[in-house]
C-alpha cells in the first residue's frame, strides 16, 4: 500500500511516500481504507524526535493519529464492526509507527466509532485528537453553567470545540486569539480578546473579578493564567508541563471510542460544529505539515487520499 513514512527523525525534508506492507488485522482490530487523515502538531513534533523520551518509535514510521475511512476488514473478535461501516479514530498507539497517513490502517476496535453521517469524511478526520482533548479538558476543569472560562487559544482546533462545548455547559467563555478571528469565537459562544502582551487587564475588563477556569491551549501564559484564576479556581493546559508545580493539571488524551461517541452525539443534534482549514492530498503530507506548522491556520488541516 502506499504510505507516507519517515526513517528518520527530522523536518518535513525526511517525509516521503512508499510502499508498505497491507497492516495485518489482529482478533480486536478493524482493517480501515483511508478517507482522511487528521494534521495534528503532535505529528511533526514526533517526526522531529520531540517526543522521544515519551514513546517508542519503530522505523520507518508511518504518521497520523486521526483518520476516518471505510472498515475493509475486521478481526475475529470485533462484533461492534462489519465491512463497509463509516468510522473514525483518534488510533494513538504507544509505540509510534503505523499512522493514518496511509491507504489502510489497522486500529483496536476499542480505539474505533461509528462516523457521524452529519460529517463529511474531512470534518470527521478533524475532529477526534482535537474533539476528544477538548472534552477532557473541559472534564477536568468542571465545568458548568455560571463559571467564567478563560481559554488561551480559542482560534486553534481544540480551542473552538472547547468554546461550544463550554457554552453548551452553560459556562461564560472568554478565548484569545488574533483580531482576524474574532468574528468566529464570538459564532461559536466566546468573548474575544487579542493574545498577548497587555491580556491580564484586557481579561480584567470583561471579568474584573478574575476567571473560575482556564484552559490553555498555547503554552507560554502560566503567569497570566495565575494572575487571572480566582482563589481556589481550576486551571489545565495542553501545551506546559510546568503547572503541575502550580496547583494545574497537563492534559494527555487517550484514545477511547466511548469518549468519541460522546462528541458523536453533539455532532448528530447539531450542536457541535467542525471546522476544516485546508486540504492537502496525501502525497503533499510535507506541504500540510509546513502550514501547521505556521500555526496560522484556521482550523483543522486534513489529508485526503492519494490522488494516483
């Protein structure tokens, strides 16, 4: 099958297309035909040797945690499946080597749920890794209808499912981002306001008693995050290890089919949207993860199959 793989780490010079060998399908696994393939920083940040304290890697590697596709096989024990059912995953593995860039890929069923028809094979990609570390991040912090949320990087992938699933909770929602993007987070239920130097009293203005929450999603900002939380208030981030020396939680998602259904359900009764920004056909996979890397995007990057 072809494949976009990497044999060693590197930038985007060190990813090319190849032949790989058809993923065998163990008792619990479904064989699934690529219909589109999640961009996710953490894929270039593993391609660098980023996270190589973390995990395990096997070359060549294969990239990609998000897909949705068509299940061409399934094993013995996976009575949940049958060929020719619409899915999607967030398919990490801790050891990193056969992704979703790719004609197939062979994933736990426990990692596999039923697409939402509401979706197109693009939004479907783009919603798992980004969806699913949303909701937990959300879990985490409790919360609920009348707390006010901060959220660092509302203009990212997870920032804009966090806002509508924090303003579905009932939850006042303040997010940063660029001026460029502050007609959508007001669309999706938020209060803009610009990031950067000056945010405290920018935040101060909307919520002069301080924030209940806050969910960072762009690293760099403990110091605005503590000077904006309320006593006893809850802060989680993404994106800096350093809060767990200071009262905060570091969010790391696992895959689970029964927390994407969970986000399957929202998607069906319309009250969670997906937002897809680019693109790209497999074999540009260098070319995707160049514009993720910008970190300019306005919304999820996506790979479609291979076009010859």
């Amino acid at each position: 099958m072809k494949a976009m793989t990497y044999a060693q780490y590197g930038g985007t010079e060190v990813l090319v297309q190849t032949e790989r060998p058809t993923p065998k399908v163990s008792p619990g696994a479904v064989l699934i035909r690529v219909k589109a393939a999640g961009v996710n920083p953490v894929d270039w940040k593993v391609m660098s040797g980023g996270l190589d304290p973390l995990m395990d890697v096997n070359f060549p590697v294969t990239p990609g945690w998000d897909v949705a596709g068509v299940v061409e096989a399934v094993g013995f024990d996976t009575p949940e499946f049958k060929v020719g059912d619409e899915v999607y995953s967030y398919g990490r593995r801790d050891t990193v080597q056969g992704g979703s860039f790719a004609e197939l890929i062979a994933l736990p069923a426990a990692a596999v749920a039923h697409k939402p028809k509401s979706l197109s094979w693009e939004q479907a990609a783009a919603l798992p890794l980004t969806g699913m570390t949303a909701q937990r991040t959300l879990d985490a912090l409790g919360t609920a209808a009348g707390q006010t949320l901060l959220i660092h990087n509302g203009s990212g992938s997870v920032g804009r499912t966090a806002i509508q699933l924090a303003a579905l909770a009932g939850a006042r929602v303040i997010a940063t981002g660029s001026t460029k993007n502050h007609d959508r987070l007001r669309e999706l239920g938020a209060e803009p306001v610009e990031y950067g130097a000056g945010l405290v009293a920018r935040v101060r203005t909307l919520a002069p008693d301080g924030v209940d929450a806050v969910a960072d999603f762009a690293g760099g900002v403990l110091e605005d995050t503590l000077a904006l939380l309320k006593e006893g208030g809850r802060h989680v981030s993404i994106a800096d290890w350093t809060v767990l020396g200071h009262g905060g939680q570091y969010i790391w998602v696992r895959p689970d089919a029964a927390e994407l259904e969970r986000l399957s359900v929202l998607v069906e009764d319309g009250s969670l949207g997906v937002d897809v920004a680019q693109t790209f056909p497999m074999e540009e996979a260098a070319a995707a993860f160049a514009a993720s890397m910008s970190g300019h995007g306005s919304g999820k990057i996506v790979l479609t199959p291979f076009t010859a």
